[in-house]
C-alpha cells in the first residue's frame, strides 16, 4: 500500500533542489556534494520528508559556513 503524501513533500524537495541548484552563494563543490547526497538518499528510499530534512539543513550550512565541505 503506498502512502497518500497530503504535505506534498515531493514537490517541497523539487523546489528545495531547484534552489540549491540556482543559489549564487552557495561553493560549486558544496552544490555538488549537496546533489549527491541527495541522490544517495533516493538510492537508499528514504522518505520525503527525511530527504527534504538533510538537504534543508546542508543547504542553510553550507550558506552559513560559506566553506568547502
């Protein structure tokens, strides 16, 4: 039985990737390590929420660092 996504996670994590992916501050090589998590996540199912969790939380550090990984 698949689950009913009522919050609309999927969406919220396309939206969330588009914008990592269009950030100006962020380093490329954080945007990429960002990206590849995400695509580990997918591989791994996690569910949407958990995915829209981590990249939240990687992409207001990575901003707040302003460092390479």
């Amino acid at each position: 039985m698949e689950r009913i996504d009522i919050h609309d996670y999927a969406k919220k994590v396309d939206w969330l990737l588009k914008r990592i992916k269009e950030d100006t501050e962020l380093l490329p090589s954080n945007k990429q390590y960002i990206l590849d998590y995400n695509d580990i996540m997918v591989s791994e199912g996690l569910s949407h929420p958990r995915i829209l969790k981590q990249l939240d939380q990687l992409f207001r550090l990575a901003k707040w660092l302003g460092k390479d990984f």
